[in-house]
C-alpha cells in the first residue's frame, strides 16, 4: 500500500467536503486504477465512510477498480463514428494490441475501451488516448497511432 502517494493526494485537498470525486480522480491518475487498500485508507484519513466512496466509484464509469493501462484508449462506436467506418477501426486496435474491448494487456502498456459519442463527431471515427483526441482515424494508422504511447 502506498501510503505516501495517498498522504501527497491529500495534502492538496485540505477541504474533503466537496473534493472526494476530485482526490479520487487523482488517486486514479496515479495508480491507473482505485486500488482497495489505498480506497480504506481515503477512508480512514477522510473520515468519510467507504461505502460512500464505493457509491461514487460506482456511480461514475470514469472510475476502475480493476487495473488499467498506461495508456487509456476509447474508441468511439458512436452513430456518427460506427457510419464512418469505427467498427474496423476498433477491429484493428483489438488485432494489434491483442485483446478485446474493456481488457488490458499483459505488458500493461494500454487498456482498451468503447465508448459513445465524445462530441467530435466532425471528427468521425474518432478515438482517444488519454487527454488526446484523434480524428479521422483509420485502421492503417492504427498501430502508427500506438506506437506514439508505447512505453
Ligand atoms: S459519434 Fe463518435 S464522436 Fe460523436
């Protein structure tokens, strides 16, 4: 359990009230997922019940409990996406990082997810990795696209 990183979070947020989804946010960022040790420590330190962190993690897709990649890709299978031809294009990433969507590879370099509508659809088939936002994307450039965040 990392405990530091977890103090490190917190010292940002002097106020719990009205922060919890923001320290989650940032646990998440940091470990790439909600780990159950470091989540009954948010409690402990917070005061805040775990089970009311539990509701909100929940609630929010944003939020994993189960390991996740460095890099976070979303394909959009969005109506405007999927006319654009995202069916191939998600076809493509699942061939060349070896996995489905909503699994994670071995190495874990990236998670990969589907996702509708992420209001580019000018931008049809779109895809995003972490912060980035890739438009017209087609499946030949897809493994160009990857390299770019292998690590
Ligand atoms: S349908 Fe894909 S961005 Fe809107």
């Amino acid at each position: 359990m990392d405990a530091a990183a977890i103090n490190e979070i917190l010292a940002k947020f002097p106020e719990v009230k009205g922060n919890l989804i923001g320290i989650l946010h940032e646990v998440q960022n940091y470990f790439h997922y909600l780990p159950e040790e470091e989540l009954r420590y948010v409690a402990k330190k917070t005061g805040v019940p775990i089970t009311q962190i539990y509701s909100i993690v929940n609630f929010y897709n944003r939020f994993s409990l189960k390991p996740k990649g460095k890099n976070e890709v979303c394909v959009c299978l969005g109506t405007a996406c999927h006319v654009k031809g995202a069916e191939k294009v998600m076809n493509e990433m699942q061939r060349v990082l070896a996995i489905k969507a909503g699994e994670t590879t071995d190495d874990m370099n990236f998670s990969l997810e589907e996702v509708r509508c992420i209001g580019a659809c000018s931008l049809a088939p779109a895809v995003v990795v972490n912060e980035d936002t890739h438009g017209k994307v087609t499946p030949r450039q897809v493994g160009q696209l990857l390299a770019k965040y292998k690590v």
